[in-house]
C-alpha cells in the first residue's frame, strides 16, 4: 500500500468513527468542547489546553428532538439536539452554540434548556463584523467565550497560548486549501468521497495532527503526475456534503469534485488571522479574521451583494464542468439565494443541477437519476 493510500485510510476511518476519537481523547485525560455550525473560533478552545470537536449532526433517527422542534427545521439542528438529549455528548466538557440563522438561533435555546448536563457557551456573532464597531463587539464576545472556557479547563490562557493556537490554524487551514488544489488535480486518487474524508475528519482530530498527515499527503500528491480525466469535473455549493451514499453516486459516475463552495469544507477556510495584528492584540487578531470572511451566504454583505458572482467565477476558475448544488432541505437562507446563485452560474455558461439533500434521506435515487443525466449531458 503506498503512502497515498495509507494516510487516506486513516483519515478516512477518523471522520466515520468521532466516538472512537473522543474516548481517545477522553482516555488520555484531555477535556472535550463540542463545536456547533459554524465560524466557532475553534483556536480559544485550543489556547485553553482542550480539544474542539465538530458536531454538524448526523444520520441517525431523530426521535426527543421532535419534542422541541418542527419536522421541517433543519436536520442538522434537530440532531444536534438529539444528540444532547439522548446522552451522546454527555462526555464533552462543553459546548459552543452559535446562532447565525434563523434556526440556529432557537436550537441554542433549546440546547440550553433541554440538556442542562453540559456546560452551555452561547456564541452571538455580528452581522456588521466588518466596521470598527462590529471588531470592537466580536473582541468582546470572543474575550467572553475565552473567559467561560477558561473556568472549564481551569486553565488561563496567555497571550502566548492564544497566539500558537492561531499559528497551528493557520497552518491547518493552508493546508486544506493546498489539498483542496491538488485533489483537483489528482481525481483518479482523490474520489469524492476521500475528498470529503479529508476535510470531514479534521472536526475529530487535534489540528497539529492533522496538518502533518495533510502535509505528508500532499507533498506525496505534488509528486504524481498528472493524468488527464476523462469524467466530469464538478464544483459542489451548499452546507454539507458528506453523505456517503452520495458520494458513491458521484464516484460510480466518474464525477469529480475539483472545488467546493460547502460550509463545512472550504467555505470557512479561505481567510487567515492576520498574526501581525493578533501579536498586537490577539482578540482584534481574531475579529478581524472574521470580519475578513465573506461570500457566505449567512453572513451580511455591506456592498452589492457579490457572493453568487463568486460562487460561479469560483466553478469558472477551477475548470468544473458544471456546478452540483446541495441544497439542505428548509435551508430558508440558501433557498432564499439559490435564484441569484442559478442566474449567476447561468450567465458565465456553467451548467448546474439542485440536490434536495437531508442527514434522514435513506433513498438517494432521485439524486442518483439527475447526477447520471447531468453527466451524460456533459459529455455531449
């Protein structure tokens, strides 16, 4: 097996089995904060001597959940909460809510009062992060979100802390725009689900330990040569894409994902704290980073609003033959864009389809019926 093969499988084998990774952790006696959706600023948790893990849902039933939230709320948000009630994430130390849509915003309520066992820190980002006013207001809630993380681990955190945890985020980051490349490059070795392996596992993973296996990995694919592919190239959009069984499809299809614009891959990752400004003041570091993130679709665009064109010269750039779209059902905000996102992949001629897509669906043939048509109309 080459060295290609044998860190993929290990990645991939993290990102399927968290509760494996959390009873590591737990074992050697380091303490666990649960990371809910999305632009947590994962290095407080880190510069606090404990290890952030993602909770982004999952595709199980969904049953106590039902209790406290409608059957057409996003099932990311009701199998958070599952999770909670049901005692999955009773071994965390804490978690991080965030509240940047509409529904997110009640899930934190709801995890509040619904699982009183686990330390609750609520996390408000500004919509107007990017004025002096909006830095000033997420230095002071971040410093907040430090000092309660902080009477968790029982640990102060010092500038110097603080300041090598957003150098090793950094570094993560770098990297998975550097893999995010060369998969492109590489799709007879990178499929779409590995793909998603790799990105998917660093939620369950200490960021050092990822970035050196990320790196082995890519210096390895840097030295592959490249081979043309004769399948279809596609950039994918929207929340989460890590549903295996649609994944399959788009492998058994010979569809190949060169560049994504999904939340949970490269979405977040496009931006790094500036360390000269964090080695001033690491918390006006920290606001800046965010007020520095852009083309998403929950955060607020003070100029014309420019994300759809992005999207689109993003698929453009990356040489995708055509855009898939992962539309999470009862997204409202994704919903609400996809018209302008549609007419703008439609005006630099990129073709594109919509999945309705869901952590419950079991059935994805209707997906896998207009993946086949959408690659057969490519290859025309």
């Amino acid at each position: 097996m080459s060295r290609i093969n044998e860190i993929l499988e290990q990645l991939d084998h993290i990102s399927q089995n968290p509760k494996e990774q959390l009873d590591k952790f737990i074992e050697e006696g380091k303490k666990v904060i649960g990371v809910f959706p999305y632009y947590v600023p994962e290095e407080l948790v880190v510069a606090c001597g404990m290890v952030p893990m993602g909770v982004w849902g999952g595709a199980k039933e969904i049953n106590k959940a039902k209790e406290y939230f409608a059957s057409y709320y996003c099932t990311i948000a009701q199998m958070n909460l599952e999770l909670g009630l049901n005692g999955t994430l009773d071994r965390l130390s804490g978690v991080i809510v965030t509240t940047m849509c509409d529904t997110l915003r009640p899930l934190s309520q709801n995890f509040r009062v619904g699982v009183p066992q686990i330390p609750f820190i609520y996390l408000a980002h500004p919509q107007n992060r990017k004025k002096e006013f909006g830095i000033k207001y997420s230095e002071q809630v971040f410093t907040r979100v430090l000092n309660e993380l902080e009477e968790i681990s029982g640990k102060k955190a010092t500038e110097e802390d603080l300041l090598k945890a957003f150098e090793i985020y950094n570094a993560n980051r770098q990297e998975k725009r550097r893999f995010s490349k060369l998969a492109a490059l590489h799709p007879e070795v990178i499929s779409a689900t590995l793909r998603s392996a790799v990105f998917k596992s660093s939620y369950f993973m200490e960021k050092e330990e990822h970035t050196a296996l990320l790196k082995e990995l890519n210096n390895e694919l840097e030295k592959l040569e490249v081979v043309e592919w004769t399948g279809t190239k596609v950039m994918t959009s929207g929340i989460l894409c890590d549903s295996r069984k649609l994944l399959k499809i788009f492998d058994d299809n010979k569809v190949a994902i060169v560049a994504d614009d999904v939340a949970h891959e490269s979405r977040t990752i496009k931006v790094d704290i500036d360390m000269e400004i964090a080695k001033k003041n690491p918390m006006e570091g920290l606001a800046t980073w965010f007020a520095n993130c852009d083309d998403d679709v929950l955060l607020y665009d003070p100029t014309i609003y420019s994300r759809p064109r992005n999207v689109a010269k993003l698929a453009k750039e990356s040489g995708a033959d055509g855009a898939v779209i992962v539309m999470m059902q009862f997204c409202d905000p994704e919903e609400v864009e996809y018209p302008h996102l549609k007419e703008a992949l439609d005006n630099e001629s990129i073709p594109s389809i919509k999945l309705g897509y869901d952590q419950q669906m079991v059935d994805f043939g209707q997906a896998e019926t207009q993946i086949q048509a959408f690659t057969d109309v490519m290859s025309l």
